[in-house]
C-alpha cells in the first residue's frame, strides 16, 4: 500500500481564493509541503518568470 504522506503536490486555484486571500493561487498542498505560504510565493514567483 503507498503510504500518501510521501506523495508531494499542490493545487493551483483561479477564480477561488487562495492561501494570501487572492482570487488566485496554491489552495492545498500535501502534509510534507508545511509552509504553504512560501510554496505560493514561489509558484507565483515562477509563473511570473514564464509570464503566465
């Protein structure tokens, strides 16, 4: 049996709010992804690099 603790992921939201309150961004993320606050600046912060 996969023990899902160790599975890694996030879910990416638009048009709900997020972790900082936006109409967008990381909405969920896994038990090991502990700071959620900094995994949503760094995913912003990447989609800003490929201007998406």
């Amino acid at each position: 049996m996969m023990n899902i603790k160790n599975l890694l992921y996030w879910v990416f939201t638009s048009g709900e709010r997020g972790i900082h309150g936006l109409d967008w961004g990381v909405k969920h993320a896994s038990e090991y992804l502990d700071d959620r606050q900094k995994l949503d600046s760094d995913y912003r912060a990447l989609l800003r690099d490929f201007e998406v």
